[in-house]
C-alpha cells in the first residue's frame, strides 16, 4: 500500500476516505493485515462443541483472510482456539468435527493435545533442541459472551471493553437464553465493497429515504447515535410504547421507547438487538467488489418476533443491498473524490472511517 489515508477528527470539517480506497486493489489486501488481523471476529457460539474432548474445525473469513482454525474442548470444558496447522509441515490436522481425545496430525503422526501442546513426533530423536515452544499450535485469544465466542489473531484491543460497552444497556436482556434460530439465518450476497456496506449500515440518515416500513415504526428525529472506542451505537426509538422495550427501574434510558439498539463493532460485525432478540450481522470481504453479508439470529421471545423494529429484515435488506450496490457503481466515476460528513447524521460514518484510516497508517 502506498497511500496514506487521513480523517479529519473534527466531523465538521472531514472529508469521507476518497473514492480510491474502494477501488485499490492494494489497499484491500492491505486491509487483511492492518484490520482484520488486528481486530476480533465473530466464530459462532458454544454448540459448536455439545460434549467435553470435541473438536471443531473451520476457516475463518474464508476467501479473505482463509486463516485455518480449530476449536478444541478439553476435559475440563475450556474451550481453545488454535491453529489448525501442523508445526512440522503445515498439514491441516483436524478435517472433521467430532470426538477427540488428542491431535494428530495425518500426514506424518504428530501429536498435540486438546490445548495444542506438542506430545509426540516419530522419527525426531535426533533431532537436537526439539521441541520447543513454535512446537505447539498457535493459541488464539478466545473471549465469550454469553454463549457467543469470538476470537482475535493480533488483536490491538481487548473485545472485553466492547462487550462490556454493549453490556451498559444490554445487560438486562436474558443472554443465557437466547436460543440460535436457523430459521432465521441468511447470507446474502452483495456486489460492492464490505466497507460500503459498513456506511450505509453506520447512519439512519437514509432511513427515511430507503426503508418505508422501518421508517413508519421509527422515530427519525429522535434516532440517535453515540460513539465509544471501538464500537458505536445507534439507538431506534418509537413514538408509542409498542413493540419496544421493557427496560428496567435503573437502566439509562427507562421512560423511553426504546425498539432497537444497533451496535456496530469494528470492523465489520453489526449486534442489532430487538425486543426478540439479537440480529447478528458479519460483513465478510470476498473481493474488492464482492461481500457476503451473514444474518444469525438468537431468540428468547418468538412472540414478539416480526414486529416493530425487527420485522421485515429480509426486505430492509434488500433495500440496503440496492442502494449499496448502486453507490459501488457510482464511486467509479473519474469525477467523484470524497464527499463530506452530516455532523448531527453521520458520526457513525465519521468514526469507522476514522478508524481504517489509523489502523491502516499504523
């Protein structure tokens, strides 16, 4: 990458990053390293691994980052995550999910336990100053949130400090029961650069503009946006107590009609929390101009789902993917540059960019 890319901390004064960062293929390769490698990912929740020594592999961002990874459950039912590459010749060792008292690895025997730790390798005895520590699989740090698991390469911050961020309005919603519903799950496929879709997400500003129905159950001039270090929160409000929250005596914002809370983590996971749940939204970078946007939804009361604020995310969707896709076709303008920032709309837009900017000067 050989550009550096500079967002004015004032919102009043900043320009949006240039049309050229959605375009340079550099700069999106530039993003595995700088962004996503340095940050935290959403890897699914704890049923992937239902009994003590089980094992879980999978690739996280595959066709981006395609980082090979494993889930392990020791006997004392911590759960590990490791790299899922042999330390003698880079071997997948896990290929299947299942029951596994020890990894080894199929291509020339070696061994590790459910932590990673190297045991055993044929054939090594002379082998001088073997094992050492790089002997083991990589360990990953692995934070859980209720039963939400998330993990970081090189991670440049604690998720902890989000999460308990979230946790200040959140934290009255019954986490331990919400419930995975495949129902509800989707991927969609979105014909733009991940980071376009991210704008469009970060302001309520198009709402009234782009999603008729949401905009009918929302009150636009309340709608409210608050910025943190490393996540930001849109708030939805409603102008009837209907469909909203029952939000307790001491919480921040009881006396308001509350319908959702749109907290966006950087760089690319979306929790949208309704009266039914949580909307769990991962934007993963497939190509410069490719992006697949997963819906994961957790439910603790179906009998408000459909409603108010978290009804008709099919058709919001795909309100947000047309406009999205036609901001990718318009950014390839030879006369379009950068735009500016609405100061009371677009904070969350502001900070995003703000933050690419930094990680990817660093």
């Amino acid at each position: 990458m050989n550009k550096n890319y500079n967002i004015n901390p004032d919102i009043k004064k900043a320009e949006t990053l240039p049309a050229n960062f959605y375009k340079n293929e550099n700069t999106f390769e530039a993003l595995k390293d700088h962004v996503f490698l340095k940050s935290w990912q959403f890897i699914g929740d704890e049923s992937l691994l239902n009994q003590n020594q089980s094992v879980y592999p999978f690739t996280l961002l595959e066709d981006f980052l395609s980082e090979p990874l494993l889930l392990t459950k020791d006997k004392s039912q911590k759960i590990n995550c490791l790299s899922n590459v042999c330390t003698h010749r880079g071997n997948l060792v896990v290929l299947k999910s299942g029951n596994q008292k020890k990894l080894t690895c199929g291509y020339h025997g070696r061994r590790f336990n459910l932590k990673g730790k190297f045991e055993f390798m044929p054939e090594f005895n002379d082998a001088i100053d073997f094992p050492k520590p790089c002997d083991n699989l990589h360990e990953f740090p692995l934070l859980k949130w209720g039963s939400l698991l998330f993990v970081g390469l090189n991670p440049l911050f604690n998720f902890q400090q989000v999460i308990d961020k979230m946790n200040e309005r959140i934290g009255f919603l019954p986490f331990d029961d919400f419930v995975l519903s495949d129902a509800f799950n989707k991927d969609y496929t979105v014909d733009a650069h991940w980071a376009l879709y991210c704008d469009n997400y970060l302001e309520g500003f198009h709402v009234p503009f782009v999603h008729n129905d949401l905009d009918s159950v929302l009150d636009y001039g309340s709608y409210k946006t608050e910025i943190y270090q490393y996540c930001n929160l849109q708030i939805g409000y409603s102008d009837e107590s209907k469909n909203t929250f029952n939000l307790p005596k001491n919480h921040i914002d009881y006396g308001k009609n509350v319908a959702a809370y749109y907290y966006w983590v950087f760089p690319n996971m979306m929790f949208n929390f309704y009266p039914w749940g949580l909307s769990l939204n991962i934007v993963q970078p497939l190509a410069l101009n490719k992006t697949k946007v997963s819906f994961i939804s957790y439910v603790f009361d179906t009998a408000k789902l459909d409603l108010g604020a978290g009804s008709g995310l099919d058709k919001v969707e795909k309100e947000d993917e047309e406009i999205v896709e036609n901001v990718q076709k318009g950014i390839r303008s030879s006369f379009y540059k950068s735009g500016r920032f609405s100061p009371t709309r677009e904070k969350g837009v502001h900070h995003f960019h703000g933050l690419l900017a930094d990680f990817l000067n660093r």
